[in-house]
C-alpha cells in the first residue's frame, strides 16, 4: 500500500521496517485477523524516469544504437541503481516494482514495449546479481515467505497520515458533508435523467441532461 504519513516512511525506510504484519483487530479478533503487508516504495508508481504511459513525460527506451537517441545503457543504469536504494529499505532481496499509476495502460502498448527491452537487457547484463521478471503480489509474497523471517507486528492504524508537514489528511472522508452529500443526490438524479432518455429513445426538443452534467463535471 501507499497512504503512510511521510515521517513515518522516512522512518521505516531507515530501519528496514517497510514490511510487517498488520493485526487490524488486536482486541477483537487478535491474530486471526493478521495480514502480511508492506509500503510501496515509490507510492504505486514507477521509478522515477521509468513511467513509459501516453500520461507520462520520461523517454521511451531506445535499444538501437545506430539511433542518435539511442538511451539503453542509461536506462538500464538508472533501473539498477533504483533497484540499489530501493533493496536497502526491504529485509529480503525481492523488490517489487509498481510499473504503472492512476489512469495508466491506456495505449498499453507502450508499457509493454518498453518493460520488454528493460527486463530482456538486464537479464542479459546484470545476470550475476539480478533477475527482473513479470510478477504478481502472489509471487512476491511467496518468495519474500521462503525467506523464513520473522516479522514486526503492528497493532494501531496508519490514519491520520500526512504527505508533508502541513499536509494533513484528516478529514479527507469527513470534511463538508453537506456539499459531498449535495453532490451524491444530484449524482442520483443526473443518471435518473440518463437512464429515461435512453429508455424515451433520447431526451425530448430542448431538454437534456447535459447541463447538470457539466454542472457535475461529468
């Protein structure tokens, strides 16, 4: 997961404390409702300079050298030396990355291109010391499992949590009640009037829902 307040990941990252277990309900239903858990290092975002979606700025990998834009070694230099300081925060030698964000793999072409040369060449260049491979949390978590360790148990919540010093997340699901819930009424009513004009074979001369759509920012 992601939402940590930022002191305490600083914190974590210094004491290889990224992953533990989580006992949700210690007073309640005690161990039973242990999970094994740990905090993204990049948020759940990609390394920096590696995000290769139509949303993104970074350069694609370009693994032809007759091209003057040709940038594989770079890239592949950059990964690694991620991988380095990500691998000093985490007690096994599995990392995981989180290769995508919100509202990526639109055009996932794009991704897929780029992770393919990305995990081919580093197999191929830095195969004494790293392996790089398509996973899933199952995978991670069974491999991070056979290292046999034992692991802090945490017991409190991670609410409230802060992303700087005055940026606070309490209130986040609370604050200005009476607009969230003008808003969700007004959501119901705008996909009522959607619904019957589908259902009218579309809205009749000069009445449309598209006002208060705009007014919904839909």
């Amino acid at each position: 997961f992601a939402r940590i307040d930022y002191q305490d990941m600083i914190k974590r990252r210094a004491e290889k404390r990224m992953e533990m277990i989580w006992r949700g309900s210690p007073d309640n239903l005690g161990k039973e409702s242990d999970i094994f858990t740990g905090v993204l290092f990049y948020h759940y975002s990609p390394p920096p300079g590696m995000c290769f979606d139509v949303r993104c700025g970074d350069d694609p990998i370009v693994d032809n050298p007759e091209l003057f834009t040709y940038n594989l070694e770079r890239k592949l230099e950059q990964f690694m030396l991620d991988a380095i300081i990500q691998a000093q925060s985490y007690r096994t030698n599995n990392i995981m990355f989180t290769m995508g964000d919100d509202f990526n793999y639109e055009d996932a072409e794009l991704w897929y291109t780029n992770l393919d040369i990305l995990i081919e060449n580093i197999n191929k260049m830095y195969s004494e010391n790293f392996t790089a491979f398509y996973s899933t949390p199952t995978r991670y978590i069974e491999a991070v499992h056979s290292a046999n360790l034992t692991w802090q148990v945490k017991t409190d919540d991670f609410f409230p949590y802060a992303t700087c010093p005055f940026c606070y997340w309490t209130g986040y699901f609370t604050s200005r009640p009476a607009l969230k819930g003008y808003v969700r009424t007004m959501n119901s009513f705008l996909q009522t009037c959607k619904h019957m004009e589908v259902f009218s074979d579309g809205p009749p001369k000069n009445a449309t829902s598209d006002k208060l759509a705009k007014a919904m920012g839909v």
